[in-house]
C-alpha cells in the first residue's frame, strides 16, 4: 500500500519540485507546508505514515519536530532533508530515531528509494553523507599518529611487510610490530590481520 505523505521545506522552488516528483510518481502526498510549525500541525491532523521535513525551518526545525513526534508517540516515520552534513545533526537524527536523512543534492535520485526503504520499516541514510562522515572521522584519527606511525601505514598500504618497512624505515621489526600496534590502538581498529591494510588503503590520499 502506497504509505500517505506531508512534505515542508521552506524554499518554495525545492518544496515544489519535490511535491511534483512525488506525485508524478504516484506517492500519496497528503499536504505541504513552507514552514515547521505547520509542518506539525499536520503531521497531528493528518498524522501521515512519513513526514519527509527539511532541517532548517522558520518556527520549529526538522530536528525539533522529530522531537515533539517522539513525544508525542506518533507513528509517523520522519525523514530529514538537507545540505548539511554535520555529524553531530546525523548523531541527534539518530537518536530522535529519525527514519531517513537525504542530502538536498542528491533528494530526487535517493527519495523515492529512501520511502520504499522507510515503508519497509528500513532506515535509510544518505550514502554520501555516511562516506563524508567516514572521512572526516578517518582524518580526524589520522591527525593523532606520528610522523613515523603514518610513514608505516603509507608503507602498509602498498603492501609491505614488516621487515620491508623496517628496511625503508631503518629500525627494527620489533618497533615496526610496536608502531603497528599504537596505530592500531590510536585509530580504534579491531586487531584482525587486515585491519590495518584496509584502513590504510581506504585512507591513502590522507596520509601525505
């Protein structure tokens, strides 16, 4: 069963368009609203099975009603949209148990997927914002190694073995296995044999 809609957004253009794709669609969109206090107003009137809610709003933000819904127990699944990647906004999402977070950039190639997964009960996040937040939380790790410790992951991400990196390093294997162990320890990996190949791979363009 097609599951019932609001949307809000205050930017009249953004609001529309998604109104419109949705409909063309063929989504159930009930009602709109450019603001966040009728977006509540509507989610307690109509009580939708989504509210699909930009996150900044004049009068109350997505966040904020996510919040009251909460509160109030409604059943409606909300799902945020937003340029904003920030992880401390994913965090509090995650924690009002928000269903869905698209970025704007990507909203008319992700939503329709993201209701379907909603509607199945299946929490969706923007791929793009969860490899941003990857990211950025991988640098932030990186920036607490050494000069040293990054020169072993550099060498660890073309594949060298401990006596390899020993000889480029000129040191023993027994600081080498050390170095690879406070990496390890600093970066809060697991210590399954590739774990640090893999973080170390996938990070290449930051260790410079």
């Amino acid at each position: 069963m097609n599951p019932s809609i609001i949307i809000a957004d205050d930017h009249p253009l953004i609001l529309k368009g998604l109104n419109d794709f949705l409909i063309e669609k063929k989504f159930n969109v009930l009602e709109s609203a450019e603001n966040g206090k009728d977006a509540f107003n509507l989610i307690e009137t109509l009580q939708p099975d989504i509210a699909i809610l930009d996150i900044q709003m004049p009068h109350l933000t997505g966040l904020e009603i996510a919040q009251k819904c909460q509160e109030n127990q409604f059943k409606t699944k909300i799902i945020l949209i937003t340029f904003e990647k920030d992880e401390a906004i994913y965090l509090e999402a995650k924690n009002l148990n928000v269903y869905g977070y698209v970025l704007k950039e990507f909203a008319l190639n992700e939503i329709e997927h993201c209701i379907t997964s909603v509607k199945n009960d299946t929490p969706y996040f923007s791929p793009e914002l969860l490899e941003h937040l990857e990211h950025n939380n991988a640098v932030e790790k990186i920036a607490l190694l050494t000069k040293t410790e990054k020169k072993v992951l550099q060498l660890i991400a073309t594949n060298k073995t401990a006596k390899e990196i020993g000889e480029a390093l000129f040191i023993s294997n027994r600081t080498v296995e050390k170095h690879k162990s406070n990496v390890i320890a600093k970066l809060q990996l697991e210590s399954k044999a590739n774990s640090l190949y893999l973080f170390a791979k996938e990070n290449e363009n930051y260790l410079g």
